[in-house]
C-alpha cells in the first residue's frame, strides 16, 4: 500500500510541475495579418514586422491590448 501511495504522490507531483512549467512559459502576442485583422496568439510569430504589441503574461491582457490597440488616441488638445 504505500509503494502505491508513494506512485500516487509522485505522478501528482510531476503533474504539478508540468502544468506550472508550461503557465510560467507562455507569452503572448498581439499580431496583424496581410489583411489587417487582429488576433492573439501564444506563440511569436516568425514574421516580427505583424506583432503588434507583447509579450504579454496572460491571455486576457492580451485581448485588452487588442481591443486598446484598434481605438486611436483622440489629441488632448483642440485644434
């Protein structure tokens, strides 16, 4: 019973860490393709010229800087 108990803990630990691994790992981007939609991806892409902004940490600051990203910036100033 406590080799079984041992296995047990053991594969919960390597899961653990696996699935931190992969949280601690992951950036995300802000790109633009040919035809000027925007997205998030998880990966850099290869072409640097479409990424718009990141790293980012999460997904959703991401997505938030996608949706800052399409507003343009009105002048503080008046003409």
């Amino acid at each position: 019973m406590s080799k079984m108990m041992r296995l047990v803990v053991v594969c919960f630990a390597l899961i653990c860490f696996g699935t931190a691994t992969l949280a601690i790992g992951a950036e995300f981007y802000v790109v633009k393709d040919a035809s000027g939609k925007t997205a998030v991806v998880d990966a850099k892409p290869a072409d640097v010229k479409s990424v718009v902004k990141g790293p980012f940490k999460t997904k959703d600051e991401a997505e938030k800087a996608m949706k800052s990203a399409g507003k343009p910036k009105l002048p503080e100033e008046g003409c």
